[in-house]
C-alpha cells in the first residue's frame, strides 16, 4: 500500500459493507453496466480509478473502423474487433461504451492490446476440443489476463488493487460468492493466485443485479438495458467445431468417426467429435427413438458415446492443475464442489492427492449429471472459494 492513503468506507447495501484504502485502483471496463457501475462506486469510495479496456485482437473485418475507438490511448496497439452482433465481449461497440463512462466519470481510460496474450486462450480452446475435453475460456480468460496481464499493468502506473465487475465478495481477503446467488461468479475466478487476493476488488458483488441496473440508470449511463454477455468472444459465428477446424486445418477429417450407446453399438457416423460436449443432447444429428445424451467422448477412438439420462450421472471426478486459495493443508474434506458455470456447489468428500497438492478426488453425496473433463471443479466451504482445479 502506498503511504498516505486513508481508510474510506464504499458504497454498498445494508447487508455488506467493505472498509478499503482510499487507494488508485486499475479497473477493467468491457463497457457493460456491471464494470461500469463499478467505477462509480469506487469513485464514490474515493478511489483513483484507471479504466483499461482489454482488447483481444482476434480478427473481424469493419467493426471497430467506424468506432471512436481508434482515439483511445492504446498501450501497445489497438487490434480490429469483431464485424458480427453476437453478444460476446470486447466489441468495438463495447470499446466505445467504456470510453464513453469513463469520460463521464472523469477518469483516464486506456486500451490494453493483449492480442498476444489472448493467442494462448485461443490455442487452449482448440486443442482442448481436439483432445476430447469441453474447455472454458472464459474462465482462464480471468486467470490468465484479467488477473494476470492486468496486476502487471496496474504494477507499472503503481496501482494498488485491480478491480473488475465479476459477481463475488472480498471478505477479509478471502474470495467469497456474490451477494446474488443468480449471477455469482466466483467459479470463474478460483484460479486467481493466492498472493493476489488482497489486491482484488470487486465493488458490485455485494449487490443484486436489479440494484445495479437501477444504479447505471440513476446515473443516465446509457448502459443500464444492456444485456450481459453470454457467448465465446472470439468464436464470431457459427458453431464452435467451425472456428476448432479453422484453426487446424490439418485436422479436418482425423476426427471423425462412430456414435456408438454405451454397450458399444455403432448406431452412426460424426463429422468430428470436437462438435460434440459432455451432457450435449441437441444437435446430434442422429435419431434413435428416445432422448440420448453424449456420456464420453473417445479421442483415441474417435467414439461419441451416447447414453440414456439415467447413464449421464456419476459422482466421483478426479481434477489436476490444483489452484488453492487457502493453505491446502486447512481444507476441510467435507466440502461443496462446482462443475460448471451455470450450477450450483454440491456437496460432496474432498481427498487430496498425498502424492501431489496439484491432484484432487471428489466423491459426490449423490449422483451429478455431465462431469465433462475439461472444465472446472471449484470448491467451497459455505460461500468460501477455497480453489479449484480441472477435471480429468
């Protein structure tokens, strides 16, 4: 912390107040009411806020030629946007929203050109899909960039904490579920690193999303209505197998193979198995009288396995790449574990690898539809993230 700063309490409900440092804080601001929102209430708190737009400089072709955001200052390049009107994130007309707040505000606004950056995101996401596994960019999005890159720039103007508009709670330096149970978001941040926590901000978790929304519209923000964003950003159109073989080319029929059920019948053929996601149901292409669902993906033999409802479930996992937030040694072995981004934590036995603090099992108290490896596991103790790691 830099001398001289003094403690001021924030803007928040009755339910939760923060007391945090009157401190200069880089905040990252998609141009969407909850990072917007945000940056008033940390001006309101007496903060020093930097606004950073984060732009990946994956490709499109017109979008961002006829926005206002070549005028931004850029730290290290502006890159083109996306040309489409999917609702993802870091569009030209999100870059433009974002500049416009800030110049509300009052407070410096840059654009940080992480196209470099953001090539690794890209190159998990594919080869994820061509190894059978269902990935989550958006989570690792949040580990790599926007609390990694981002601590490094606010390291360099000597910011004292990062700040972004996720949906979770900071208490007493400790990572906590949002406030609203319906737009938390903790699951996507357990990979942050342990040593960064008490650098982290997150103003509207302790807020309703209805709240926040009333906010950006007392303050005639212009972005109160918008809607938030839902799709892969840099997947700007058609389906996801479509942008995986794009990018390898060479792959273009080596994926392909059998659906088979699961006591190893071939009832068809498919295109390429990166197509194709844990739980999917919709879109296989294939009819066989009742509702089937994919229960396993088989790179090695190129199978689609296909299964009744009842054959989804299963309550043990197995996970790697271990992030801990807390000393491992201090995490309890009865626990709540998330699989996936839209459901809950279940209850479920912890056991650590003895062998490895990167390696966990999970067994469920009862059975959890579509383990897909590939995604994330996250454990909680209450609204406590304790970390997480990936299933195998």
């Amino acid at each position: 912390m830099r001398p001289g700063r003094s403690l001021v309490t924030t803007h928040s409900n009755e339910k939760d107040q923060e007391k945090l440092y009157m401190a200069r804080v880089v905040l990252a601001m998609s141009g969407g009411v909850d990072s917007s929102v945000a940056a008033h209430l940390l001006l309101e708190a007496g903060h020093d806020v930097i606004g950073v737009f984060m732009r990946h400089g994956e490709e499109s072709s017109q979008a961002c030629k006829v926005s206002d955001t070549a005028s931004l200052p850029v730290l290290g390049g502006l890159s083109q946007g996306r040309a489409d009107h999917k609702q993802g994130c870091c569009t030209a007309s999100d870059a433009a929203d974002a500049k416009r707040v800030a110049a509300k505000m009052g407070i410096p606004f840059y654009a940080l050109d992480l196209q470099q950056d953001f090539r690794r995101i890209v190159d998990y996401f594919v080869d994820d899909y061509l190894h059978g596994r269902t990935p989550n960019p958006c989570v690792k999005c949040n580990h790599w960039i926007k609390f990694g890159r981002l601590f490094d720039y606010a390291d360099g103007v000597e910011a004292d904490f990062v700040a972004t508009g996720h949906y979770a709670r900071m208490i007493d330096g400790q990572l906590h579920r949002g406030l609203d149970g319906n737009k938390d978001q903790s699951y996507a941040l357990f990979g942050i690193r342990r040593d960064r926590l008490d650098r982290m901000m997150l103003p509207v978790g302790v807020f309703e999303k209805p709240e926040i929304r009333r906010i950006a519209e007392s303050l005639h923000l212009g972005v109160a209505g918008k809607k938030d964003s839902q799709e892969i950003c840099f997947v700007t159109q058609g389906h996801h197998s479509d942008f995986v073989k794009a990018r390898r080319p060479e792959m273009v029929g080596a994926t392909a193979g059998d659906f088979v059920t699961t006591d190893g019948t071939v009832v068809g053929k498919h295109h390429g198995f990166e197509a194709f996601t844990i739980g999917q149901r919709k879109g296989l292409g294939i009819a066989l009288g009742t509702p089937h669902f994919v229960v396993r993906i088989e790179p090695d033999t190129r199978r689609v396995v296909l299964g009744l409802k009842h054959e989804l479930g299963g309550n043990r996992l197995s996970a790697d790449q271990a992030n801990w937030l807390v000393d491992p040694h201090d995490v309890p072995q009865q626990v709540s574990v998330q699989i996936r981004y839209n459901s809950g934590p279940e209850p479920a036995t912890l056991r650590l690898d003895p062998d490895s603090p990167d390696r966990f099992d999970v067994v469920f108290d009862q059975d959890i539809d579509a383990i897909a490896p590939g995604q994330a596991a996250v454990v909680y103790s209450g609204s406590h993230v304790l970390g997480g790691g990936w299933i195998l």
